[in-house]
C-alpha cells in the first residue's frame, strides 16, 4: 500500500496519536487527514482489538468515508531483536496479531519500536533476529522500525545500529515493505544531530515514510523519552521545523495533550515551514 507523502502537496499532511475509541471523530475535532492509534493495550501481550464500535468494518469503512487515514503504533512490549526467547517468540506472535488488526482497519502502516537486545549480548544477534522477524511476518501494511531514545543495548537509537537492522534485513523476504518511522524527539534524545538526522536515516535506510514530531523534555543525547509540546521543550524549534521540511513525509505528533493542544502544535509547526 502506498504511503501518502507531500510530494506536490500544498500543505503538510499532519496528525497526532489519538484515543483508539473513535479516532475519525478525533482526526475531526483536529481537521487532520491522518491519526495514529494503539489496537488495544499498549503495555499488554493480549493482542488486539478495536474499540470503535461496530469493529475493524466499520471503522475501515467510516474512514474511508471521512478521508481520514489511519497509522497503528504497535505496544511498546514488542521487541523483536532480544535474545530472550520469553520475549522475543510471544513479541512476533503480538506483532503479527497487530499486523493483520491494523490490515482489517486499512491502516496506512504499523509502526513498532526497535528493541533491543541484553547487555551481554553481541548487536549482531539483535540485527539477526530482526531479519528473522521480518520473513516470519506475513506483511500486510507497511512495517515502519521507529527509531528510540534510550538504552545502549538499543537496536536503533545510534546510526551504526540503524546501519545494522537494514542491512540485516535487506536479505529477507518482504523487506521492501519495511519503512522507516522518525521521531524527532527520539534522536534528540537518543544523541542523534538534527541538523543532520534526515539525510544520515536516508543514507542508510534509503527512505523515511513517517515523521513523529515531537519535542523533547530533556537534554541532548539524555536518553529520556519525554515529549513535549512545540516550543515547550528542548529542541531548537528551527531545527525541529528543519526536520519535518526535509523528510517531506507525513507527520504524526505524539505531543501531550488533546485536540486543542494538538491543533496549536499543527499550527506552530505549520508556521514554521
């Protein structure tokens, strides 16, 4: 499925992580053409479900009716790349539970986090085990690897280590049909330049499909995953419009807040490109 991008667009396409009840009147209460949502608990290995009433049918079909396009973000308890078999095997299991969720809600993609392996352990058996994940899942939208803020074990937090997940998983069935997924706040944190961030993910991954746009609470390389709202944080708010400009891919923010602040964090950013 093709991801929309702001190729020839006039304005930026942009969004915000929603409550899952019934994100299409959310995306209206924000004028957003697209959302972000978790199918279910983000903390839990139950699997998915969907809230909207009348299930995943229903909510494909009133979607598409309103134009809105919706991204699932998928628990944060996945981790592919451990070495931990008590994690790693029920982590795929969840992952393709939300996989074939966030296919039935036609979902424009499903973004997991990176992982990451034991301290102990060499990065080369997370970027295997990623490899392994991606031919063990049948990929139905788009799979976007988001990049993180903490953890020196972490799979993709550094470049090298980003550098190290693709090149893994280039080799593996359904590869063109992983993405890449940049949160702003993440490689701030995570002790990545912005001023650089961009053109160094492309370098690597050859594309980045979505932009988490979010600032940050904390410090430079902190390894807080903290977001703030535009303005209210720490990242250089010319740098943070930097990025979200050269992307040119859709954006979603993950700011605090309800649709009011989420409007005048749209509306900062939109000043600013």
């Amino acid at each position: 499925m093709p991801l929309p991008t702001m190729a020839g667009m006039s304005e930026l396409v942009i969004g915000a992580h929603v409550d899952q009840t019934d994100p299409i009147a959310e995306a209206q209460a924000r004028r957003a053409p697209v959302v972000q949502m978790f199918l279910g608990d983000p903390q839990g290995y139950k699997g998915p479900e969907v809230a909207y009433a009348g299930g995943a049918a229903a909510l494909r079909e009133a979607a598409a009716a309103a134009g809105v396009g919706i991204y699932v973000h998928a628990p944060y308890i996945v981790n592919v790349a451990t070495t931990n078999n008590r994690i790693r095997i029920p982590s795929r299991k969840l992952l393709q539970q939300h996989m074939d969720a966030a296919a039935e809600i036609g979902a424009l993609g499903l973004i997991v986090h990176g992982g990451h392996v034991n301290k102990a352990d060499d990065p080369a058996k997370g970027f295997d085990n990623w490899r392994k994940a991606v031919e063990a899942t049948d990929i139905k939208v788009p799979l976007l690897i988001e990049n993180t803020a903490g953890g020196d074990n972490a799979m993709t937090r550094y470049l090298e280590r980003i550098q190290g997940v693709w090149d893994a998983i280039g080799s593996a069935e359904g590869a063109d049909q992983v993405g890449f997924c940049l949160d702003t706040c993440h490689a701030h944190a995570g002790g990545n330049a912005l001023e650089s961030v961009v053109e160094d993910v492309r370098a690597i991954t050859g594309r980045i499909d979505l932009v988490h746009a979010n600032d940050s609470r904390d410090d430079f390389d902190s390894g807080a995953d903290r977001h703030a709202n535009f303005g209210a944080g720490r990242i250089d708010p010319d740098l943070l419009a930097s990025v979200v400009r050269d992307a040119g891919a859709p954006v979603i923010c993950e700011t605090p807040g309800g649709a009011d602040e989420h409007v005048a964090d749209f509306a900062w950013l939109r000043e600013r490109l």
